[in-house]
C-alpha cells in the first residue's frame, strides 16, 4: 500500500514540463492543475490527488479523451449534413415552421463543442473498485462540475427551457411547461441524464413510459423525421442527436 502511495506521488506531481505527456484536473476539487501521466495512472489515482471536494456533483462530472474524438466529431458532422440537407427541402417545399426549426437546430449543434467525454464513473469512492477504475490517457480532461438546480428541455421546442428541478415533478409536468414544436416527435422522447446516459421513451398517450428525472438531465423532444428525411433515407438523426448531447458538459445555471 505505502509503494503504491508513493508511485502515485511520484506519478502525478504537478508537470513541469510542457512536453511531458499530461493529464488535467479542474472544478471543484483542492489541487486542480496539469500533471504528468505515466502509463499505469489510473482515474482514482488523479481523483485522490487532486482532492475532490465534498460538495462535487459527481453524477455530472466528465472525463473527456482525446482518442474519443474522432468519432464525436464525424458525428457532428452527419448532425450538420442531415440538418443542412433538410433546410433545403423545407425551403423547396415552402414549409416555414420546419425551416426555422432547422436553422435553430443547426445553430445548436455548431455550437456544441467535440469534447471527448466518454463514460465514467466519477465518485472516488466507487472508483475503489477496478471496474470502475479505468486507466488514464496522456491528454484525458478530468472535470468536477458543483450540483446544478435545473433541467433542460430542447430539439423540437418552441424555445429552449432551462426549468428549476423538483423531485416532486414529473418528466411529464417539465414537458408541459416547455411547449412543444408543430414537427414534435407525436410518440418519443430521449432522456439523457447527467453523467451521459441516454433512455429511449415513448410519450404518446398510447406508448407513454415514465423515468426519473436527475437534477442536471436533458430532455431531448425528438423532430418527426419525415420533417429531416427524404424517402428511402434511414432515420437516425434523433438517435445521434441525443447521443451528442450526451457528449456535452451538463449545463450550469442559466434558469429563466
């Protein structure tokens, strides 16, 4: 045990060496900064020494990896190419409400950052155990976020929402206070919690499904896809929008 805290010190003093393969610790925890990585550095070792502090919202903190970008970002581009191409068939068809959808959609997703976040489980006490200790990479991003006090709802709105949470209400009751778009989904609904998870549900009065909402979540209102498709074409864009989504840092305060 006593070589084991002592590899770890010897690991993750902070770097001195801008060349150096490094790793980042920042949020609500004692030490943030940049340190050197070694291979054998694993998440619990960053968490221990960069002291998380007591109040850190773990379900909401990021791990974020280089390598994993390459795959968010061809991602956000197939977003884009779907939205774009479907801005021109609205215009063509002269359907003003899909097109102003589209271009507020559009407009989200550029601005949505390939940050790199990938699953993890953040609570260093959990991390105890290896299967919930991964192994870090030169480069990995390490984000302790404090607890919000809202929830979003986007996609197929007629605004975005940024709702104060309750655990006295419902998925349901944060829809309602959040009108819906003319080219809503009539029959689904994504869920996408705070630490990435996404859920599929139906929520149509003759599918509905019900699912606790976590402080932090983002409800994503799915666009009718005949509003983004052209026939024949495979239908994912709401799939890959909520996966994006859960690419993304949960949002801070912001509530209206």
């Amino acid at each position: 045990m006593i070589a084991r805290l002592v590899l770890a010190a010897l690991l993750l003093h902070p770097a001195l060496l801008t060349a150096a393969p490094v790793f980042s610790i920042t949020g609500a925890v004692t030490q943030p900064g940049t340190y050197n990585w070694q291979p054998g550095v694993r998440l619990q070792d960053a968490s221990v020494t960069a002291q998380v502090n007591p109040n850190a919202w773990y379900m909401g903190a990021t791990l974020q990896r280089e390598s994993a970008k390459l795959e968010q970002r061809k991602l956000k581009v197939g977003l884009l190419f779907d939205l774009r191409s479907a801005k021109v068939r609205s215009r063509l068809a002269g359907n003003a409400d899909a097109q102003a959808l589209i271009e507020r959609l559009t407009a989200q997703v550029d601005a949505m950052p390939v940050t790199g976040r990938i699953p993890a489980e953040m609570n260093p006490l959990k991390q105890r155990l290896i299967r919930y200790n991964p192994l870090l990479e030169a480069g990995d991003k390490i984000h302790y976020a404090l607890r919000p006090n809202s929830i979003t709802v986007t996609g197929a709105v007629q605004a975005d929402c940024q709702l104060t949470y309750s655990y006295a209400t419902s998925l349901y009751d944060y829809l309602t206070a959040c009108p819906a778009h003319p080219l809503a989904s009539a029959d689904t609904l994504y869920l996408i919690q705070p630490d990435g998870a996404v859920e599929r549900l139906g929520s149509g009065h003759w599918n509905q499904q019900d699912a606790p909402v976590a402080v932090g979540a983002t409800l994503f209102v799915p666009v009718d896809e005949a509003a983004l498709t052209a026939d024949g074409e495979p239908e994912t864009f709401n799939e890959d929008m909520a996966a994006f989504i859960a690419t993304q840092t949960p949002v801070q305060e912001r509530i209206r």
